[in-house]
C-alpha cells in the first residue's frame, strides 16, 4: 500500500544535462514532493546510453543543497551579505542601473554571460540589453575558438562524424584530449574500437588515465604539436603515404604546402622531443592504417600558435583521406544540433562593428581584466554577470580583481557564493536546471533536447527570463512577451514552441518524449564532399586565414618566444580540466569531495628532486602575474619541467590557476592562450 502512495506521488522525466561537457547526456529524472530524488541512465541516446558521469549525478545534491543561494543578498559594507526581499532587489537594481546610464551611457555596463548553463532561452537577456540601450559584451571565447575557427577556415563548417561511427576507425589518434575524464561517453566508443582491433595512439604531454588505454604514446613537449603534425605531413609526402587521388579531386593549397614544409625530422626531433623514428612510424601508420578518426582536445589549442596547431593537425585528416568516410574525420566539434543558431560559433563570437551599434560594444574575453580597465568613452561603471565565474575564470585574476573593485556596482545572478559571486553587490539567487524548461543542442552529438523544468524553485529563485521580465517592467522598457515571456513555465514552453516554429520534424510535444536527431543530419560528416569553403574545396591554403588573422595562409608553425623576464621561469604551466567538475562548477558540492582526492600541484620527480620537494607538502607557484600556495604532489605521470594544476579549484580550495596567467589571445579566434605561461615553484616550509 505504500508503495503504491509513493508511485503515484512520483514522476519521472526524460532531460538532458545542458553543462559546457562534450556529451550533453539524457537521463531521467525521478521527482517526488518538488524534490529530485533520483537520476537513472537513458538508453535512447545512441551517444550516451551508458547514463549520466559522476557531475550529472550530483544534480540531486546540487539542486537540493542547503549551500544554494535562495533569496537575493546585499553586499553590507561590513563585506557580509544579508537578505533582502526580491522587490528591494529590483529597486536597487532598476535604480542602479537607470543612474549608471542616466550618467555614463549604457555602454558603461558590462553584460558578462559564461557557458554554466546552455538552452536556448539564454537569448531571452538581449532582448532585455537591447531595449535598455545597448551594453558592453564581450569577444571571442575562453575556450575552444582557436580551434573551431581553424577547422571552419578548412572544412567550410565544424562537424564531425556521429560518434558512435569512431568504431569504425582502424586508427583513432587521440591528440590532447582526455575523454577517460572529460567526454566518458566517448571512451565506451574507443573502447568498443579497440574490441574490434582498433590502434589507439594517444599523443599527450601528460600521462592521463586516457594514455592508460593507449597501444601507443607520444609525449610531445606541451605547445609544439603543430611541430610533429608538420613534421607527420612531411614523412607523408617523402613516403607517398598522401592520397593523391583525394587532394586533387577536393583539396586547394597541396602544392604551394608541399614547397612550404620544411621542417625536418631533426629540427622535429629537437622542438617537440618525439624522436625522428617515432615520427616516421606515427606517420606511416597514419598513412596506412585506415580509417583514421583524429580526436583533438581543447587544451592543445589554448595557445599562442594554437589556431595554426589546429590547422597543421587537420591537415593530417587531409592529406590522407580521412574525410567524408565512415571510420574517419577531426572530430573537433560537431555543431550540427545548433540548428537555431543564425551565426553558429566561431563566427557569433567574434565582434561586428558594422551591425552591433547601438547595441554593443565588444572588449575581449580573454583579456578582460586588462580590456575592462582600459575601456572608454565610456568607462565601464557596473557588470552584470550570469552563468559565468570571470573572477576565477578567466585569465589574470590580479588584475580581473582590480577592475571588478574599480566598478561602482555588480549584479551576478548565481546558485552557489563562488569566487565571483562574493565580489557582487547585488546577487539574484539562479534557476537550476530542473526549475525551467528548454531545448539544448550538443557540439559532440547530433541531438536536440527538451530539458523539462520539473520542479518549482525554491525560495525566491527566478529563472533569468523571469529576472529580465520584471526588470523591464520596472524599468518602463518596452519589450513584447514574443522577446521576454511573461512568468511561468508554460509561458516559457510557448516561447521555446514559437523559437522552434520553422523546424516541422522538431516540436516540443516531440522533444518532450524524447531527444531527436537534429534536421538535415550527416551521420557521416561531407559525405557529400560539399565544403562551405570560398573554393568550395578544403582549404589548406586559405586566404581568408591572412586576410582575417594575418597568419600565414598554409598551416605553419612559429614557437613561443619569451620575454626575458619570463626566461627566469623555467617551468611551463598548464591547467587541464578534471572528470570531478565543468570548470569551477560541482567542485564544492560533498559527493564531489568524497569520491575525489584533494586538489593538487602535480611536477616531476625531476623538478621536486632540484628543489627537495616532496608529495604532500605546500608549494608556492608564482611568476611575473601572480603566485598560488597549494599541497603538491611529484608524479613520474608529468615530463620534466611541467606544472600542473587543473582549473576550476576555487580560491578557498588552494585553486586560482588564473592568478598564473597572462591575458593573451590566441593566433586566431580570438580564444585564450592560456597554456603559454611560465612559472617557478618553491617549497613553503
Ligand atoms: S557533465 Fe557531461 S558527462 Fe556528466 S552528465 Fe553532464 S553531459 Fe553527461
């Protein structure tokens, strides 16, 4: 009999995880009372059958924690922060920012929106933006654009292969990626290739749990990757390992590549620290070992070079064939899902100076801080920030710091008092993911989602489309509700129906029962050997790349020079991501804690045994930006003269790895160079 209570108190929902991870996972979700209670796998989503990772179950604690922000808080001048009821937040903030603009013009405000959460109602806050006058945004991206616009500026598009295709590959090269902790889905996919006979080659720096997998590892010196794929390319065209048909038929730039690539295997050998024959060997088995699928990470393009490192990779993909087929492709990112999306990523980041009069003005995302200081006419006065954590995030915290205490006010509309929120004078308290609904897409499978809002939110929690709602009414702006939809979730799935109207195999009653492949797929990315290229071919020369980015035309590779005062850091450092968090999201949430060790500085035995460090004992990091204190821990898993600390870790958890960096864009769009940084480490008896 109670169990019968209980099943009809209970529901279960089918959503989708919306974090900035590459699986964008569906699972179910089981609600009792407005509580999430439990999260089961979904078996539907041929990409994520296997269910949820560690982060998606920590949904039930992280929406029901009592660590979550519910009320709106004030900043007092004591530092401390106190409730205030939503109504006095909305006078401060309508005052606030009325005056601000009254003043300085409402350009002097910065619109700030990070990844935390994606959906489509993410674009209901321009409208808001719009309608006040225009804000202060930002360009480029702290993550992936280098990459994306190297791949676009080659191929026409970024996609790839639907990914349970990499079964098919005979080779997979995994080149700085480590899906073992960041895209688990696609590890159960290189698993099932290797089952079939698969090589798996993995090329990183680093010893991760994903080089455990490896039949073969290449540790190239962090930063010269571009290096050994032209060094590859090389040995390619002096073996007659290209495939020549191929690049004649669909491919522009082979010759004037071919007379530009010099490199040698000696010169290759010296810069990336791969001996010549290693690289002879990868390149033939490359060469001939088809399908070849290359898996590219993020990390490898976060640097200076980092676009033209992207490029000389894909290049590989290229000159082999490895395009178009199944088993094959540079599975960099897969935007096929963004169907709604009128100017897709890389492009929607970059700015537009011709069209974003009156609305915005742009300052870079990577250099932020440094941007957000120098900005005037007007200078900016106020930030308003959702779904992002910049204090901690983004690079050059010293000096992020500096013009964050040079504001006269700040809004951040968060769940959690993090590193940013805490600097805030006004915070909102944000939706969680159950609390609304929306559709999300995915830039590694090819589905749309419907993430149902599920459960009321508590306290005086408001999703941001409601936040915006009433601020413009308070505010006497003039916004339709096909723009801001008045409060409720029903008004909320109205607008998502209209957003998605156009799309006649997607509507929500659809999505509601279950994900969808998105319209006009390719399961097998240009199998159609249509390249939305200038020449309608693969560019490997591309004149847009000098045009646009003064790089070089053809991929090449240029080593990072120095400064001599950085010449005094010997150490090279980098910031990885982890399997426990999303960035600085989930690391404060218990079940986190419990099942993962204490965050710490990894070196070689090398470097501790110059400096008699050892394991457990507290290291200062520090260089010309900034120094961390945190425990260390020597591991022969790091090559010498290597640091590294995972971002994401917070200040009150020894974290900050941004304190370390240099604000610096990359090569090409405008992504941030966040590995090209150096350091000294020092015990602290
Ligand atoms: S964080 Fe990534 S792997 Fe984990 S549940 Fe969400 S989408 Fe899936």
């Amino acid at each position: 009999m109670h169990d019968q209570q209980e099943k009809w108190r209970m529901e279960e929902f089918v959503t989708a995880c919306p974090r900035n991870c590459y699986s964008t996972c569906t699972f179910k979700v089981q609600v009792e009372n407005n509580r999430i209670i439990r999260i089961l796998p979904y078996s539907g989503n041929l990409a994520t059958p296997e269910g949820p990772c560690i982060k998606g179950l920590s949904y039930i604690e992280r929406t029901n924690s009592s660590e979550r922000i519910i009320h709106p808080l004030i900043r007092m001048s004591s530092g401390e922060f106190k409730e205030i009821s939503t109504k006095e937040a909305f006078d401060i903030i309508s005052d606030k920012l009325g005056s601000i603009k009254e003043k300085w013009g409402s350009h002097s405000i910065l619109w700030y929106k990070g990844s935390g959460m994606s959906g489509l109602t993410n674009e209901i806050g321009s409208a808001f933006w719009k309608a006040f006058g225009g804000t202060t945004v930002t360009y480029g991206n702290l993550c992936w654009s280098a990459g994306l616009e190297a791949v676009r500026l080659t191929l026409g598009s970024v996609k790839h292969n639907v990914p349970w295709d990499l079964v098919n590959a005979k080779t997979i090269v995994i080149w700085g990626k480590n899906p073992a902790e960041t895209n688990i889905q696609e590890i159960a996919f290189i698993a099932a290739a290797k089952e079939k006979g698969s090589t798996i080659i993995v090329i990183d720096p680093l010893r991760t749990p994903t080089a455990d997998k490896a039949d073969i590892l290449f540790s190239p010196k962090p930063g010269t990757d571009g290096a050994l794929a032209l060094a590859i390319a090389r040995v390619l065209i002096d073996y007659n390992l290209v495939d020549y048909e191929f690049v004649a038929k669909y491919v522009k730039g082979f010759e004037e590549f071919k007379l530009s690539v010099n490199i040698t295997l000696s010169e290759a050998e010296l810069i990336t620290g791969i001996p010549e024959e290693n690289i002879i060997d990868l390149a033939h088995i490359i060469g001939s070992n088809g399908p070849v699928t290359i898996l590219p990470g993020y990390g490898l393009q976060r640097h200076l070079n980092g676009g033209q490192t992207i490029r000389s990779i894909l290049l590989l993909s290229v000159l082999t064939g490895n395009i178009g087929k199944s088993g094959s492709g540079f599975n960099y990112a897969n935007l096929q899902s963004y169907i709604f999306d009128d100017i897709k990523e890389p492009e929607s980041y970059y700015p537009d100076p011709e069209n974003d009069n009156p609305f915005r003005r742009t300052i870079s995302m990577a250099k932020l801080g440094a941007d957000m200081l120098n900005t005037r006419d007007p200078e900016l006065k106020a930030a308003w920030i959702e779904r992002g954590n910049p204090v901690l995030q983004s690079p050059d915290t010293n000096i992020i710091k500096r013009a964050f205490s040079d504001l006269t006010f700040i809004v951040a509309v968060e769940q959690f008092m993090t590193d940013t929120a805490s600097l805030a004078d006004i915070i909102l308290p944000a939706k969680d993911m159950f609390e609304q609904s929306d559709i999300i897409g995915s830039y590694w499978s090819p589905y749309i989602q419907f993430k149902p809002g599920v459960i009321h939110p508590p306290g005086d929690v408001m999703p941001e489309s409601e936040i915006y709602f009433h601020l413009a009414k308070r505010m006497n702006l003039n916004i339709s509700k096909e723009l801001i939809p008045e409060p409720g979730n029903d008004n909320i799935e109205k607008w998502l129906e209209d957003r998605s109207r156009g799309f006649s195999e997607i509507t929500i009653d659809q999505l509601k029962t279950a994900p969808l492949i998105a319209t006009g797929l390719q399961e097998i990315a240009w199998e159609d050997m249509c390249f939305e290229t200038p020449s309608g071919k693969i560019e490997i020369y591309s004149s847009e790349a000098m045009k646009k980015w003064g790089v070089s035309p053809l991929p090449d590779y240029s080593g990072i020079i120095h400064s001599p005062e950085e010449e005094k850091f010997p150490l090279e450092f980098i910031t990885p991501n982890t399997g426990s968090r999303i960035h600085s999201q989930f690391g404060n949430l218990k079940i986190i804690k419990e099942t993962n060790t204490e965050p710490v500085i990894r070196i070689s035995p090398l470097d501790a045994n110059k400096r008699c460090i050892s394991t457990g004992q507290k290291i200062r990091v520090f260089n010309l930006n900034g120094e961390l204190i945190s425990k260390v821990k020597v591991s022969n898993r790091v090559p010498s003269g290597l640091v590294v600390f995972p971002n994401g870790i917070w200040f009150n958890e020894g974290g900050g790895v941004n304190k370390l960096i240099s604000g610096m864009e990359t090569d090409i769009g405008f992504g941030a160079a966040y590995h090209d940084n150096r350091v000294e480490i020092e015990r602290v008896d």
